[in-house]
C-alpha cells in the first residue's frame, strides 16, 4: 500500500464543494450509463469540484463526500464511498453524437474512472479520469455545456429523477419544452420498454415530485397530450409555470418561428430578429449554422450589420433581398476574421456601440414588462385561491373559449379540475395565466378578492 499512498500524496488534493454552479458537457445529459443515486451523485460531486487544469490524479476525503451526498448508513462511510469508487471504475459510460441521421455516429467510451486508490487510514480516495472525457468537462465552448448546481443535484433522491432533472434542464437551456415520449424514455434510460402508464407512475411522476422540492423549482411540471380517445405521444414540461412570453421572432411562420427558438439560443435568437428586420428569411438556415458557437455567429452578424450600415450611410443601400443572403454568406465565409483597422471602420464600430444601446434599452424595457408580467401570475395565483365558488364559476363560463385555446395539445380544459384550484393541475396554470394576461391590460385590478369560499 505504501506506492498508493505516495501516489495519493501527490495528487491534486478537493475539498468537495458545498454549494454552487458548475458546468458539464451537454452531451452527458443523454449519455448512455447506469448508476446509482449515491454513484451518479458522487460523480457529479467529482465534476463540481474539479478545477480547470488537468492532472494525473486527484485526491479527496471520503468522509467529506459521505457527508456532502447524505449518507447516514452504520456501515463505515470509507467503505461504502470507496465500494461507490470501485464501482464507479468499473462502469461505462457512452456518449454518441449524430449531426446527421444518414451518417454514422460519433461514439465515444470509457469508464468513469481510470484508476483508484483508497488509503483506509487516512480515508483519502485518490483517482484519475480518462483524458478524452476529461476533455469533455474542461475547457468546452460556453454554448457546448450545461450549467447545474451541485446544490439541487444532492438533494434529488433518486438517479432516474437526476437524469430526468439534467436532460429537461439541457432541452430548457435550448428553449425546448416538448419532446416526444419515445425520445424522452431513450435518452433518460430508465425502464424503457415498461408500459408508459407503469413508466409515467415509476420515473415522471416520481421526478415530478422531487423536482418541486428543489427552493428553486417549486413549479416544475410535465404533462402528456394523452387523453381517454388519444394514446400520449408527446410530452410538455417547464421548470416555471409559464415560459417567457416575448414578441421576438414574430413576423415569421409559426413553424419556422418554433423551429428557430428550440435551435438557437436567447442570445441567437435576438440577432436573427434584427436580421429578418433588414431582409434576412431564416428559412434558409436549416442545418448552415450547426457547427458553430454563439460566438461566432455573432461576431459575423455584427459584420453584415456594419456593411448594412455602411451602406445606408453612402446613401447608396442594397436590396433586401441581398442582405438577407448576406448572414449565411458571413457566417460560413467567416466575415469578421478581418479587423477594422481604418478610421472609418472605427466610427462605424461607434456607430455600432450606440445602436447596440439602443437595442440593449429595448431588451430592458422587455425584461421590465416580463417582471411585471411575473408579478402578475403571482397575484393571479391568490386571486384564483380566494375567489368565491360562484366567482370562478362564472369567470370561466365567460372566457370558456379562451381557456381551450390556451390549453392547446388537443386537450378542452377541464372545468371540473379547474374547480378544484390544484395547483399541480394546468387548469389552474392556464386561470393563472388567463387572469394575469387581464390584470396587465387593466381589465382586472391586481387586487386578489376579499371573500374567501366556504366550498374549499
């Protein structure tokens, strides 16, 4: 034991962090791997605690993890946490990444952990990671990786509800909220070929009701479009009761407008709607701008918008039309590699800087109106808490219509759950929804009733 020791001396001593934000490779929210809660939790403990730099070995106290992920067992906590490293030794993990359906897949395989040494005395666990994986935790492009907090990643109980938890976060971080239930079972790897009402019972429902536990996610749902005449297919699912509401992107179809959104992100998004502003169609985008970052799609859509206003400026502008071609032409012939260098380009960069404020002061002013917004569903909540029986009643026989648009997916709302002011239920997310939507334009005052019903 003596060689292990001197080797655990001299790793790369962590202190297993407490609280805090840290970042994965996207790709590890779908990977393909089978652990328990106490091993997926005490890798992702790993992962949080490692520092940006690469080293052959790592060292840390096996007490100190034992503690950070809650084990109250009376077995030793050394053995049961280095019985968790073995494990985790052993076992694989698969990543595979397919751009394109007729290609094949990128595939990429190895064991969590190199090697590992346990020091029974000193209760220090010494570890490597393979490099290629290590690679993927560390100096990853900022649109390439997911941010978690290891905070929330502790106190979900179960490894399905984890795994639920980081891959609906992944989708939520791309501005998706529906995906379909055959994908969702596949890329969770829980129970896969079970029945989906034995599924929706063992894994969603369960990832439900840990998930709402979490300080920052007390309204986190996922419901099925499945209703008595029609088999569930898809699945609809937000970490907030209701996602953001903005006009970006508005002009287009509202194919291609939802296409864009669950592409790019926020960030993206906001530049193509300047684009389409000057003649841009993103409908030509399709898979143009797959291998890129955010980075650098913007460092060329600020190109085209310089020569745009350069343009305008000589007085002597060009069509929509080829400006529009402009975007796609910048991004892939990589127009802002070159500097601006003259006085001219300097004052166009000026130029730039106070549109970009004025761009940046419209962002504010639609961030202010979804804080109010927010305000509103929160006063809409109480509101629908404390109205009367008869009030409610009435309320959704007059906007009964408006309540079933809402509720899309090809489901009526359902009056009788909407009765019963359950807060779990959409119905009472989508009164919410209706009632702040009234309170913003004035029609109900953002005052919740004073008559409490007897019937509830």
């Amino acid at each position: 034991m003596g060689n292990e020791v001197s080797t655990i001396n001299q790793s790369q001593f962590l202190s297993a962090i407490n609280r805090g934000s840290f970042r994965v490779h996207s790709e590890l929210a779908k990977a393909e791997y089978s652990l328990t809660s106490n091993e997926l939790k005490i890798w992702f403990l790993i992962i949080a605690s490692l520092k940006d730099e690469e080293h052959p070995m790592y060292a840390m106290s096996a007490i100190d993890i034992a503690d950070k992920i809650g084990i109250t067992s009376r077995r030793p906590k050394g053995t049961i946490i280095s019985s968790a490293f073995k494990k985790l030794q052993q076992q694989n993990i698969t990543i595979v990444s397919q751009e394109d359906e007729n290609k094949d897949p990128s595939i990429y395989s190895a064991n969590f952990l190199g090697e590992f040494y346990y020091d029974r005395k000193s209760k220090i666990i010494g570890f490597s990671i393979p490099p290629i994986l290590h690679k993927f935790l560390f100096n990853l492009k900022q649109n390439l990786t997911l941010n978690l907090s290891i905070d929330d990643i502790l106190q979900l109980d179960s490894a399905t509800s984890i795994r639920v938890f980081i891959y609906l976060r992944e989708l939520d971080r791309s501005g998706i909220h529906d995906v379909a239930i055959s994908e969702f079972r596949k890329n969770v790897c829980f129970f896969e070929n079970s029945p989906y009402k034995e599924y929706k019972r063992r894994v969603i429902k369960k990832a439900v009701e840990e998930i709402r536990k979490l300080e920052a996610f007390p309204d986190f749902f996922i419901e099925d479009d499945g209703s008595r005449a029609n088999k569930a297919s898809m699945l609809h699912f937000g970490f907030e009761l209701e996602a953001r509401d903005d006009n970006l992107l508005d002009d287009l179809k509202p194919a291609l407008r939802s296409h864009i959104m669950k592409k790019f992100s926020r960030r993206i998004q906001i530049l193509i709607d300047f684009a389409v502003k000057e003649g841009f169609n993103p409908a030509y985008i399709k898979d143009k701008f797959d291998s890129y970052d955010d980075d650098y799609i913007e460092k060329n859509f600020a190109a085209v918008f310089d020569r745009i206003r350069k343009d305008k400026a000589s007085g002597v502008p060009k069509t929509p039309e080829d400006y529009g071609r402009y975007f796609i032409a910048a991004v892939q012939g990589n127009w802002a590699k070159a500097k601006p260098e003259s006085y001219q380009q300097r004052a166009d960069d000026r130029i730039r800087n106070a549109e970009l404020q004025q761009r940046m002061k419209d962002i504010t002013e639609q961030e202010q109106f979804q804080n109010a917004a927010l305000f509103a569903r929160k006063q809409a909540k109480e509101y629908i808490s404390n109205m009367p029986y008869d009030m409610l009643a009435a309320l959704i026989k007059k906007n009964k219509k408006e309540l079933d648009i809402l509720a899309k997916h090809g489901r009526p709302f359902d009056i009788v759950k909407a009765y019963s002011r359950n807060k779990s239920y959409r119905e009472f997310r989508l009164l919410s929804q209706l009632i702040a939507g009234k309170m913003m334009s004035g029609e109900i005052k953002m005052e919740k009733p004073t008559l409490q019903s007897s019937l509830f």
